[in-house]
C-alpha cells in the first residue's frame, strides 16, 4: 500500500491535486469534506449537526471525521493505498489515522504539504466561492477563521509527521501541472 496525507492550507490546491494523483497513482481519494458536503446534501442527522461548523469554518468533532475515515479505510482495505485530502486536521486525528492503518498493517508513507502564502490563499478562496457556491468561500471573515483555524489546530500536524521524519513540503505556487510534477517527484522518492 502507499498512503500519502496531502495536506496544506485551505486554498493550498488540495483538491486539484488530489484528482490527478488518484487517477495516475490509482489510490483511493478521502476527502473528509467531501464526505461531510455529500452528508449534508444527503441531509442526513450527520450532515445536520455538521453543516453549522463547517460554514462557521469551524472543524467538525474529532470522533466523528475518525469514525467516518474508519469506515472507508476498513470499506477499501484491498486498496493499492490512499490518498487523505483534509485529514488528519488536528493531532488527535493524526494519532488516531496511525492506529487505524496499523490495524491493516500499514502505515502513512509520507505527508506531502502544499506551501502557499497566505495572501494568496484569500484570493483564491474568494475566487473559488464565486464558482463553488461554498458557504464557507464566501465571505473574508470566514475564510480568515479557517486560516486561524488551520494555523492553531492543524499546522501541528506538520510537525507530527517531521518528527516520524515523512514530512516532504512543496512550492504550490505555479501552474496546476508544476505543482502536480513536484508531487510526482515526491512520492516517487518515498
Ligand atoms: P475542506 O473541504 O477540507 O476545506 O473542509 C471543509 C470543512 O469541513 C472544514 O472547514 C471543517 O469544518 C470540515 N472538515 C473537513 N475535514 C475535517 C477534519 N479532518 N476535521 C474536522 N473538520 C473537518
């Protein structure tokens, strides 16, 4: 298996990169927001109690991301390996991704972290929300609540994955395939 976290700021190119990953690597992609908007769209009691946290820009409860990622790992387990888009976004999620894979005998390969400066994050936040029709886009205040967000809860999770000595940081300014070919030479390299 190879399993790789992809993780950066909001805005840092998660999403896009992801895709072209999956489909040249043939990993399984596990975006912990996707899954929450497809609850939500789904209207289901998850999505209910998540959707006023998440257009906040405020993180969902820790139990409940690990318990979803939980069921797809174990959904999956004869995967060639996965991709984690948006997760894990706090220590505690970290910590408990690593119990979860080694219960599969596998572990996180290497944390590829997208490095992008945080001007550049807003515009292309606002940019995206005239698109997406992301609540959570929409608005400055609450663009800048999830930087902090990510700056106090999840950037710790950069310095989890250096001390287990996975952590790989890539330039993501540049065009979509620029960045995709620094990611390439990055897993390659694990
Ligand atoms: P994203 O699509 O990754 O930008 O996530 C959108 C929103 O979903 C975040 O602002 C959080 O409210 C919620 N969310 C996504 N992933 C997580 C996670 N791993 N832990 C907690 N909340 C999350």
């Amino acid at each position: 298996m190879l399993n790789i976290v992809l993780f950066g700021p909001p805005g840092a190119g998660k999403g896009t990169q992801s895709q072209r990953i999956i489909d040249k690597y043939a990993l399984i992609h596990l975006s912990t927001g996707d899954i929450l908007r497809s609850e939500i769209s789904r209207g289901t009691e998850l999505g209910l109690q998540a959707k006023h946290l998440m257009d906040k820009g405020e993180l969902v409860p820790d139990s409940v991301v690990i318990g979803m990622i939980g069921h797809k790992i174990a959904e999956n387990r004869e995967a060639e390996g996965f991709i984690f888009d948006g997760f894990p976004r706090t220590v505690a999620q970290a910590e408990a991704l690593d119990n979860l894979l080694s219960e599969f005998n596998t572990e996180i390969h290497e944390m590829i972290a997208l490095e992008v400066e945080e001007e550049e994050l807003k515009k292309r936040l606002l940019a995206r929300g005239k698109i997406s029709g992301r609540v959570d886009d929409q608005n400055i205040a609450k663009i800048e609540n999830r930087i902090h967000v990510y700056k106090s809860q999840t950037l710790p999770v950069a310095t989890y994955y250096q001390k287990q000595e996975k952590y790989k940081g890539i330039n993501g300014i540049g065009s979509i395939e620029e960045i995709f070919d620094r990611i390439c030479s990055a897993i390659e390299a694990a």
